[in-house]
C-alpha cells in the first residue's frame, strides 16, 4: 500500500485537526464549532460551500471538467454524552462530552481528501462531501433529507466510512446487502393498582408486571423468529417506585430493539406489542405503548459495494481488505440515505490489539494511524467513480 505523497503530505497537519476536534465535542445539533471549521477549510480550498441542512450540516460541492456523474461522500460530525477517562493530552475540554465514536476521525479523513482532490483536480464530474450532524440517534441524516439534500445536491451513488475496534488497523471491510441493524425504542408504561407492601392482594403490583413482561418478551427471539434471523430484544430500564413498602401505581419499561431484515423488524414490532398488552392483562393491568422506530436496516447496494471493494482490492490488494466480513448489530442513520440513494457504507478497522476499546466508552479514542489510509481510500474512490 503505497499513500499518495499528497495526503501523506497532510498526515500531520490532519492529526493536529483531528485532536482539535477531539478537544472540542459537540452533540447533536450543536456541532457550531465544528460546522464552522468544516466550512471555513473547504472554502478555503474551493469548494462551493451550503449551510443550514440538518439545521448544522455541511454540504461542500465541488464541480471538475463536464462529467455528468454526481458523487456524495458523508462524514458524521457530532460527539456523544459521554465523560472522557482517557487522560490523553488532547482529551476533551468538556465535562460530559467526548467524541467516543470517531467521528472527529471520520470528519478529518473526509477533509484531508477534500483538500488533495482539490488541488489535484483528478476527477471529471461533480463531488459532494456531506458533513451530517447527530448520527447519535437523533437522525442527522434523515433531517437533511428532509431539508432537501438530494433535491439540492443529487447523487448517483453515496459512501460513508467508519472506524472499527477490533479489527486491524487500517484494514477495510465491505458487506453487500443488510449490513447494519434496524434500531427502535420501545417505551411501555404498565399501569396497575397502588398500595401498601404489606396488603399485596388488594394492589395490582405493575412491578411484578413488567418481570413477567420481561421474561416473555425473551421467547418471541427465541420462539418467533426464524433461528437464522437476527433478532434483539433488550429491556435496558425499569422505572417503578421510590420506596420498598410501597406498591407502585405504574412502572414504565424501555426496550431496544434491533433486526437485520425489514420483515423481522415488524414481526418484533407486533408480537413485542401483543406481548406486553397480554400479560398486562393477565395481571388485571394495563399497557400504554410508544413504539418508536428509529433507524432502518442498513442495506448496501451490491454493485456499489462491489466497486467499492474493488478500488480497495486494486489499491491495498488482499492484505488490505478484511475476509469474512458478517453484518454488525449495531444500527446507523446512514441506511436512511441508502433508501433514497445506491451507495455503500464500508469499515476501516481501529485496532485489534490488547487494549484496545471498543466505541461508545469513556476511555475509547480514534486510531490517527487510519487517517492517512482512509482519506487516500476517499480518494481513489472519488477518483475511479468520476471518470
């Protein structure tokens, strides 16, 4: 694998604004900053630069000789609700937020190869770079299109790239068809009789409820769902009470949800439903249900994640593209652009070595080693697709 002397070039200088991120979160919707540094860069390199779209997303346009082929390349923005425990030098400056899922990497990858094909110019066509907001489960991505992004900036095919502990740095991963789960949030209030602990017979207890409930829900997995479909059930919270001789008068569940087929996720959907409202009943309670669904299943197109595969094969050959790759379980906000778009969403793996932490903790932090790699892979995409 050899990295173009352009983007090595930009090794350093990226790492630098990488940890600059990194020092500075922001959650969803609030990437201010952020979207302010984005924009200024890609001004400065010039590129056609468009604000407001997911109320602070980023779009930078970038249009090269008379090809008709239109490129969208997405990189999420925003940090997590998280009390960074790393004790690095550039750890986050904000108490309770901490970029703990690599979106600081993702951003700078992304802008390490919008300046070198800016300067190099080796493509014909039109480039967007999509700068999303709160992919943390907030729907950045569905709120631009909501706002229009591919009204205002079409596409024929879309990419987005993430960071993976647990596999080899540096080393890329590709799936056609459902790659990433569906996730939905199951809000059930179980709503019984109050009274005193020590008449139980005369309360209807909803807290005894929601344990029937919860060992139940577990059969539908294990009882509904066909045995080679993934399906994941998980009650996460309990709510109910304040005092241990009192007998609550509702008790309130939250659940996640996950599935990798679009069949098996209303299957859930109507049996979770049915489930919780029976033995409810059962118990002389009652439900009151908000079934919220959330993020898709991630699904790549198979000829774009064919091409996709290929420019990694043709550049870092075998060695460089991990075997085997299986569908992972957690969900993305990027499968609501690969609804309305052809595209593909791919891996770039963060480490597999003793120590290593995995997203979404204290004491995770983006691998700089994979930021050369994955702004140069950016680029030979953008590069093979618009010729």
């Amino acid at each position: 694998m050899v990295i173009p002397a352009g983007i090595a070039g930009l090794e350093a200088e990226m790492i630098a604004l990488r940890q600059q991120i990194h020092a500075h979160p922001e959650l969803a919707y609030e990437e201010f900053a952020t979207a302010d540094l984005v924009a200024e860069r890609l001004m400065q390199w010039g590129y056609t630069v468009h604000r407001g779209l997911g109320k602070t997303g980023v779009v930078g346009q970038l249009k090269v000789g008379s090809g008709s082929r239109r490129l969208g390349l997405r990189a999420d923005m925003d940090a997590l609700p998280i009390h960074e425990q790393t004790g690095l030098p550039y750890a986050s400056t904000i108490p309770g937020k901490m970029h703990a899922c690599g979106h600081d990497g993702h951003t700078a990858m992304l802008l390490a190869a919008a300046k070198h094909l800016a300067q190099e110019r080796t493509f014909d066509g039109t480039l967007n770079l999509i700068f999303q907001p709160a992919e943390e489960g907030l729907a950045g991505a569905k709120k631009m299109l909501e706002d229009g992004l591919f009204e205002r900036f079409p596409c024929d095919a879309v990419f987005a790239m993430h960071n993976m502990p647990g596999f080899p740095t540096a080393k890329f991963g590709f799936l056609p068809g459902p790659f990433m789960a569906s996730s939905d949030t199951v809000i059930a209030k179980v709503i019984g009789r109050g009274g005193h602990g020590a008449v139980p017979h005369k309360a209807i207890d909803p807290v005894v409820v929601c344990a029937q409930i919860v060992l139940a829900l577990q059969t539908i997995v294990a009882r509904n769902i066909a045995p080679l479909d993934m399906a994941i059930i998980t009650v996460g919270a309990i709510h109910a009470g304040e005092a241990p001789n009192v007998i609550p008068e509702s008790a309130e569940m939250r659940l996640s949800v996950r599935a990798l087929k679009p069949q098996v996720r209303d299957q859930l959907q109507q049996r979770i439903t049915e489930v919780i409202h029976a033995q409810a009943a059962v118990y002389g309670a009652r439900a009151e249900i908000d079934y919220q669904r959330r993020y898709p299943v991630l699904v790549n197109d198979v000829a774009m994640t064919n091409f996709a595969k290929q420019v990694a094969l043709d550049w870092v050959g075998d060695d460089g593209v991990l075997p085997d790759m299986v569908p992972l379980t957690g969900s993305e906000d990027f499968s609501f652009l690969l609804e309305r778009c052809a595209g593909s969403y791919l891996i770039i793996g963060n480490g597999d070595g003793e120590g290593g932490c995995m997203v979404h903790n204290p004491g995770y932090d983006f691998n700089d080693a994979c930021l050369a790699t994955g702004a140069a892979y950016w680029v030979r995409l953008a590069e093979s697709f618009l010729v």
